[in-house]
C-alpha cells in the first residue's frame, strides 16, 4: 500500500494527470490543484481545486514543489511526447540518459527483469529526483519504448518500472514504424483529397466517409482531417467528386435504417384446415408490373366478395416472423426493386392468382339499396382467382363478370361524397431503373377507371372488416382522420387538388373506432394487404384467431405493436420520397435537354408555386409575367444538386 507521507505541496497524480495538494487533509480529504485546460497561443492556462480522498491518488513527490505550475512546465518542454514513445530517431537528452539506463539494467541478470522504484530509477539516470522534476521525469518514462510501468505495484499505492525485454521492445518499434508509414500515406492522400484526385488505393481511407454517407455513424475522421463538415450530404458530394460513388448510388434506404433485401425466413406451406368453397371466378386487378397480387374481387349476384391473401394463416402474433415484419412495418417500394417484409418465396403460396387455387381470407358483403354495407362477415376460403391488368379491366367493365363491380364502384363514391368524403387526385408517375444500364425512365400514370374501382373495394373491405371487428369486440387496428376544414371556394383544375391537400389531416391508427372524414367512412381499417403492411398483417391475425377460438391480442398490446409498426412503415414512406427524388434528379441529369409543362397551383407566397405532372414534382419560380392559377408555362431544370436533393426549374422562353 501506499506509504508515503501527504504534506502541503507534494506532487500527486490525480486521473492520470499532475496535481499537488495544497493543505492538510479535512474530514479525510486533502485538497488539490491541477490543470484542467492547458495555455494557448491566445489563452492562459486554467486551473481547478477539489478535495479527494488518499485512495484518489498516488504521491509521484512528498515535496515541497515550489509549484504545480513549474512542476508542469519541466514536463512541457524536456520530456518526450507520446507520439515519440516508439521512435527512437526523435530522442531528446532526458531519453537518452533513459536508453543509457536501461542498457545499463538490462545487462545485470539481477537488475534485468527487476521492479525498480520511480525515485530510484530517476536518480540514476538523472543523477537526483527533485520534486519540481518529478512529473516530467514519470512521463518520460511512461513515455519510453524500454521501460514498462509495474501496473500491479501502481494498483497498490506505488510507482516502479520493470525494463521491457529486448523482444518485447523490437515489436513495438515494428509497430510504430508500421503506424508511422501510414501515418505518412494517410497525410499523402489527404493532400491528394484537396484536389480531389485520387488514386485507386486511396478508397481505402474512405469508409469512414461512405458510413457516414450511408447513415452508419455521425462522424468521419477523414472528412475532419480535411476541414470538411461532417453532414451525410457532405459525405455523399465528396464521394461523388472523388468518384467513389457514381450519382446513381442511392443510399437513402440504408440511411433510414432499412434493408435492400427482402426477408429471408420463410413462411410454412398454408396448413390443411376447413375452407369455404368460393364458386366461380374472382379478379386480381392490378398495375402491369405488380408482382405481389393479393387481393381478389368478385360479385355473386348477391354478395359481393373481397379475398385477401392469407399469411396469417401460419404467422401467428409475436413469432420470429411477425416481429421481424413488425420491424420493418411494410414493404420497400423502390424503383430498384422490392425488399419485401416477407420472404419472397412467400409469394408463391401467399399471393392470389399464381396458382391454379388460392387460399384467401375472404369478406363476403351485402349491400343495401344505397349501397351502404349491410353485413360483413369473414371466412377462410378456396377460390378461383385469375390476374388481369387494369387496361384489360378497363376493355371489360360492360362484361357481365366486372360491370355488377363497376356499378358498385361507383354508387359508392357517391355515397362516401354524400358523408363528406374528399378525394385528392395529384398527378402520379411511375420511375423505373435499368438495372444493366442505370438509365431512368419515368412515365406519367393514367387513372384508369378500374384502378378507381379496384380502390373502392378495399374500401369496402376496410369498412367492412372494422364493422365486423366493433360488432364482435375484437381489439383492432382502426384508422381514422379528422374532417378537414375546406373553404367554401375552390380553384379548378391542379391548383384546387393542391389547396385541397393543404386542408387535409394526418390520418391516427388506433383501437377504438373514429370518423375518417377523409374517406367518408365512419369507421375504417386496413385489411387488404397483409403481404406488404403490417397494420394489415396483424389485423388478419386477429380475425383468424377470433375465427379459430384462439386467444386475442389484447388492446395494449395491439396498440403497442400497431405503434411499432408503423414506425417502420413510416421509415420506409420517407426513404420511398427520398429514393424517389434520387432518380428523378438522376433521370434529369441523364436527360440535360429536358423540358416540361409546370401548372402553377399557388400565387399566395413570395413566389408562385408550380407542379410539374411529368415529374410528379413541385417548384418555386419566378416567370418572366404574372401567372394566373392553373396558367402552363415551360421549364427546364438547372443546378441539380443530388446529395442535397434540390433541383432549380427556370422558364424556358
């Protein structure tokens, strides 16, 4: 233990660093003072005070020092740093009276492997141990390739070194010329980074700049190094200037957390249980390129039938698969492709209309005269299920097997009109990337009148299935909106649909029922698509366990998951804008000649508001006259900047 005497002055170290106590003890503490800021060119030193107990430091010194601040200043300027402990081409005088010690030591059999007090060992090699000296002659020798300090005698209250063997010594001078070289190289290509030319093995020191880029971590020690802001926008622009990353990379998915790959456990074969026989044939109607079909429509003559893809079938509430579904939220949409929330071999068993019969949750409606739902129940079905565009269904809506389904389509947006229903039609556009070549293509979408048709039935089965839940008490994901407020007046044409979205609510999930004014429906929930959200996924969980006798999720723990859920779900929407953006500014910069039509839908602001159909996109600009709302004038883009997302548009006269 520690067997030195504590008087006024004596030299200690305190948290690794020089301190000297500067009184007796009170209450069993002394009182110190250290330096807890170094002098700078422009500034003076700081000093603290602190009362700590014995046990808190080690006495270097009994004393008297004249001074912590001379007991510093000998350290300051006569003891190596500790970026010299290894090379032995920087030694001053104090390091080589160090080395002559050693060699001194290490050649007696008796002293060589020996633990030698600090007083001891700096009388010999300096000739005498003064107190003002002692913390720079005990960082001298922290500081130094041959000694190391005996960290089990340091544990004990006491300061002595043991001379490091010569093998021990040879390594780590390996190491630190090692570390010295790359040191070198790493100052070479920082050199080499302020022009921004740089040779193929420098990417090397780039991966901190690509985490960074990529969301990964919130610091770049080579963007530090070279005085640049440490933003991931900034990260991304100096990996496209260097030409790491070309501007097709597009990293926001991983940004916001999310996989590029789709789920990996798979799902088990849909068990063999009871299922309700549908006849006939039922509809999958959906875009060209949908490649997860899973909802089905059909009209009996008396019900009208809405099928579902049926994974609740084996993926039961708070499994491995449910939770990893849970973590995602949905499914990623990405002109790059889909990164399904369930595996994709899932599709083959799951999705409606790729095999000759598909199992279905099914929800069998019965409508009065007005159209409003009379009753709604739900079923484990078989059906018959064959997959049409909307183009095809669109050629077809006078056939006998899709008019009854037009009809309904249509009699119920009246109906929701008539509860206050507000629809927003903006213009859409689909973005696709060639995966060979990165080229972009975007094309506008058309409305066609089924994919209208196709939205009024899952609102049907939305409402129906939340009816059916209230009606049986069963702890459900509703979803509502408050009623917007509309003005009485409103522009025609895009510039209406915008000032109607400005009037709109963000939509609440919950368990207990509500107005979505929205939609119109006076209780909603979303249930038609379990293979791509997980509001929906659960929500089928629920009614299979309610159709099979099992035991519910009750409602805090609904609310619970459904809050989980949607936190990923709504990752995924804003990595889907972010992604979007991307290949938007890629498809322009592709395209340099290209010009387009932008309607301006607001002339409240400093400067007119503008959407741009072609692109699915909004701007700020000043025409070369005043605009009327609705009023088409020609654009084109300037100044692309892709790691900031932002895109000017100017008049094209």
């Amino acid at each position: 233990m520690q067997n030195k005497t504590v008087s006024n002055n004596a030299v200690v170290l305190y948290k690794n660093a020089a301190a000297i106590v500067t009184g007796d003890a009170v209450n069993g503490k002394f009182p110190i003072k250290f330096r807890t800021a170094a002098a700078t060119a422009t500034k003076p030193a700081v000093y603290g005070t602190q009362s700590v107990r014995q046990k808190d430091f080690v006495v270097l010194h009994e004393g008297p020092a004249s001074s912590l601040e001379n007991v510093l200043a000998f350290a300051d300027k006569q003891t190596p740093s500790e970026d010299d402990m290894y090379n032995l081409a920087s030694e001053n005088a104090l390091s080589a009276q160090i080395k002559e010690c050693y060699e001194l030591l290490a050649s007696d059999e008796e002293t060589a492997n020996a633990s030698v007090s600090l007083e001891e060992l700096a009388s010999l090699f300096h000739g005498s141990f003064p107190s003002d000296e002692s913390w720079g002659l005990f960082t001298a020798l922290k500081n130094t390739v041959y000694f190391k300090q005996n960290l089990k005698d340091f544990m004990d209250g006491g300061i002595s070194f043991v001379p490091r063997p010569q093998s021990e010594i040879d390594e780590l001078v390996k190491k630190a010329d090692a570390k010295g070289k790359e040191a070198e190289l790493r100052a070479a290509f920082l050199e080499r980074l302020k022009t921004l030319k740089l040779e193929p093995g420098d990417f090397s020191f780039m991966g901190d700049v690509e985490a960074l880029a990529l969301g990964k971590t919130d610091k770049s020690r080579t963007m530090h190094d070279a005085h640049i802001k440490e933003t991931p926008e900034r990260a991304h622009k100096l990996l496209l200037d260097t030409g790491m990353w070309s501007i097709t990379r597009n990293p926001f998915p991983i940004r916001w957390g999310l996989s590029m790959k789709s789920a990996t456990e798979g799902l088990a074969s849909p068990p063999d249980e009871e299922r309700t026989e549908v006849s006939g044939v039922s509809w999958a109607i959906d875009n060209e390129w949908s490649a997860d079909p899973d909802d089905a429509v059909a009209w009996d003559g008396n019900f009208l039938w809405i099928h579902i893809a049926d994974p609740a079938s084996t993926v039961m509430p708070n499994s491995s698969i449910d939770k990893a579904a849970r973590a995602r939220g949905a499914t990623l949409y990405i002109p790059e492709g889909a990164s399904r929330m369930l595996c994709e071999d899932a599709l083959e068993d799951y999705a409606l209309g790729l095999q000759e019969h598909s199992r279905a949750l099914s929800f069998r409606i019965k409508l009065d005269a007005d159209g409003n739902i009379d009753d709604c129940s739900v079923f484990k079905t078989m059906v018959t299920v064959k997959r049409m565009t909307y183009e095809k269904a669109d050629e077809l809506k006078d056939s006998p097997e899709l008019k009854p389904l037009f009809d309904i389509a249509r009699r119920n947006v009246e109906r929701r009109k008539r509860a206050g229903a507000v629809q927003v039609d903006l213009p859409e556009v689909h973005i696709s990337v060639d995966p060979e070549t990165k080229q972009v293509s975007i094309v506008q979408e058309s409305r066609p009148e089924s994919a209208d048709m196709i939205r009024e039935m899952m609102l049907l089965a939305g409402e129906g299935a939340a009816r059916f839940a209230f009606k049986n008490r069963i702890p459900f994901p509703f979803v509502s909106q408050e009623a917007p407020t509309v003005p009485d007046s409103l522009p025609e044409g895009l510039a209406g649909q915008f000032r109607l979205l400005r009037c709109m609510h963000k939509r609440s999930v919950g368990v207990s029922p509500s107005m979505h004014s929205g939609l119109g429906i006076a209780m909603y929930s979303q249930v038609t698509s379990p293979l791509r959200r997980y509001g929906d996924l659960i929500a089928h969980e629920q009614l299979r366990a309610f159709l099979d006798k099992r035991p519910l999720i009750d409602k805090d723990e609904m609310l619970m998951r459904i809050s989980e859920g949607d936190a990923g779900a709504q990752a995924a929407k804003k990595a889907e804008r972010k992604t979007d953006m991307h290949w938007t500014l890629v498809y322009l910069l592709q395209n340099s000649d290209w010009t387009g039509e932008a309607v301006c839908v607001n002339i409240d602001g400093k400067q007119p508001q503008f959407s741009i159909p072609s692109l699915a996109m909004q701007t700020y600009l000043v025409p070369d006259k005043t605009v009327q709302l609705n009023e088409v004038i020609k654009v084109k883009a300037t100044n692309i900047n892709i790691p900031e997302q932002t895109v000017e548009f100017v008049q094209v006269i």
